[in-house]
C-alpha cells in the first residue's frame, strides 16, 4: 500500500513546529479536510470550506482532486497508511517479527490499537467512527484488513504458524479479525464519541489479555 502524500499524516498533525507554508498544497487540502470531517461533518463541509480552511484556491482543489469524495477517500487512505506504518515500526521496536511467538504478537497489535487511537484522536476519530459507506463509493480499504504489504506477510505468518504449532485456535481470518479487533474497537469508539471518559491507555493490557484468551488454544 502507498501513501497518497509524501508525509506521515500523522507525523504532520502532531507536529507542534509545523509551518504551513512548508505542506504542499495536498498535504493542506488533507490537514484542513480532516479538522472540518471531524469537527462538523463531511456532508457539512463543501469545498469552499476546505479552500478557506487550506488556503488553497477552489481550483487548487480541483486540480488535486475530482470532488469532495476523493478528498475523503485519499485522506481514508492516508490514515490507514499511517496507522500500519506505526504499527509495523512498533511490533519492529519490540523486536516482534513473523518468528516470535503468535501471543506475543497479537498482543502487541491489540494494544498498539488503543494506544494510536489515545495518540491520534483526530485521524482515529475519521478512521474509526465516520459512516464512510454514507460518502465514499467503490471498496473501502479498512484499516485492519491483513493487507499484502510486509505487515501483512509478518501478521499472515505470525497467525498460521500460531495455529500450526498449537498457540491459537485453529481459527478462519474471518473469525480471528471480529476477536481480535472487535473489543478494542468498540472501546476506541465509546471513549472518542465521549461515552467513556477512561483513556484507552489504562486498560490496554486488560483488553489485550481478553483478547487474547479468545485467541489462544
């Protein structure tokens, strides 16, 4: 999978030195269509608003993008490819490959989940609770498909030899997903619309280990 724009989204949202006058046009285009999705809407939001907001002219915007809807997909993909490159640089500095042990790994996914949503409550906010089915046409890339990139090999391997030597459940990718991902996102999406106030971070660990439970053999 490719980024859409040279940077890490969000390397650039967090960025607190960050100089606008440094973004490229679609990097601003980007930035300002993440604030506005988020704080009022995309389907309140229309391209005059992005071109005040991005300062860039309304043929700027044009130029970079057909419509409103390739904003919001470039920006969907822009998200993900952030979110598994961070994820992929995690498991890496937990010295975490296709070798180590499936518990371990798939541990370390679950947690890492909750802790970018804490991190990233904006990109996490468009990712994990906008409708995109409501605005974006034509197959969604979700986040947490296992995808073909080295991630996807590292977590493919993790997974079957996991199953192989015993550790897992001999289980479908279909049915591993659901456990895997369901409880941390439904934490991720109660605590980002306001209804738990708890930070991700603080039962991190608890949610992996039930997870987990689910997993193992």
């Amino acid at each position: 999978m490719k980024n859409v724009i040279s940077a890490d989204i969000t390397e650039l949202i967090n960025d607190p030195d960050l100089n606008p006058d440094s973004l490229s046009p679609k990097e601003r285009i980007l930035l300002s269509a993440l604030k506005l999705f988020v704080k009022q809407g995309y389907f309140n939001t229309n391209i005059p608003d992005l071109s005040k907001e991005s300062n860039c002219s309304i043929g700027s915007i044009y130029y970079h993008f057909k419509n409103k809807e390739e904003v919001a997909a470039a920006l969907y993909d822009a998200g993900i490819w952030s979110f598994r490159r961070a994820l992929e640089k995690t498991l890496a500095s937990r010295a975490l490959d296709k070798h180590s042990n499936a518990l371990d790994v798939l541990r370390e996914v679950v947690k890492f989940f909750l802790l970018f949503t804490e991190e990233n409550p904006d990109i996490s906010t468009y990712l994990w609770l906008s409708r995109h089915t409501e605005f974006m046409t034509g197959i969604i890339r979700h986040p947490t498909m296992i995808g073909f990139d080295n991630l996807g090999r590292t977590l493919t391997n993790v997974i079957k030899t996991g199953i192989r030597n015993g550790t897992l459940r001999n289980l479908k990718a279909h049915e591993i997903w659901p456990i895997l991902f369901g409880i941390p996102l439904s934490y991720a999406r109660d605590w980002l619309d306001g209804y738990n106030t708890v930070p991700p971070s603080e039962v991190a660990d608890t949610l992996a280990e039930s997870c987990i439970r689910a997993l193992k053999k």
